[in-house]
C-alpha cells in the first residue's frame, strides 16, 4: 500500500506502519487512525480500499508531509542563513543549533572527524 508516495509495511499494524512517512509520529499516526475510524490495531494487509481512502483524505486534508515538509523545513533553514542570524550561522558552519557544547561531543553534527594532536614533540630517527 502506498500513502503520499511511500510505501507502507504490511504486516505491521496501521498505527505502527503510518510513521513510515515522514511528519507523521506516533501521536498524529494515534490521531489520523481515530478520525478515519479505523481500530490502531487492525493490520495494514486488512484494511479496506475504502478505509484506506479515509486514511489518505485525513492524511492530505489536515497535514504537511514528504516533500511539502521537507521543502518547508529547508526554506526556513534557508532563511536562517540569510538573514545571518545565530541559528543561522550555526547552521552555515556545521555546528549544533540549540546549543549543545562542541568541546567534546557534538559528533552527529560535526562527522565523526577526531582530531588528535600529540605532545608537539618529534620522535628521534633511532634510539641512542
């Protein structure tokens, strides 16, 4: 089954298989499910094309996801880095956003990079 362009796990109960996509968590998947009126544990491989229907309608009705989200979140972002604000800056430079410290971890952001520098002492050619 396929929703906004993804493609949707069978075997998996409709709440669980809902967050494939991305916007939609556990809280908006509980909420989409309620309002279509479906039970959050009916299995996605027993849906039917009409409760699959209601679905779609409340998913494209009400929310923000795949490319429209992540066209949006990367504007903003874009935003940021124009008008130079803080957030902005750190976003140009790699750095974490809301403030995390750099000095010795911020590796999700930064790469895994390890810098190591020694001593600033060179070890002599042969041993006397």
């Amino acid at each position: 089954m396929r929703i906004a362009g993804v493609v949707i796990p069978d075997e998996k109960q409709i709440d669980i298989s809902l967050r494939y996509i991305f916007g939609v968590g556990p809280t908006r998947a509980r909420k989409i499910v309620i309002e279509a009126g479906i039970s959050p544990n009916t299995r996605t491989k027993n849906l039917t094309t009409a409760e699959i229907a209601k679905i779609r309608d409340a998913i494209e009705k009400q929310y923000r996801i795949e490319g429209d989200l992540r066209r949006e979140i990367q504007t903003n972002i874009k935003r940021l880095k124009d008008i130079k604000c803080y957030r902005g800056i750190r976003h140009m430079k790699r750095l974490p956003v809301r403030g995390q410290s750099t000095k010795r971890n911020a590796r999700t952001v930064r790469g895994n990079v390890k810098k190591l520098v020694g001593s600033g002492r060179k070890r002599s050619a042969s041993k006397t």
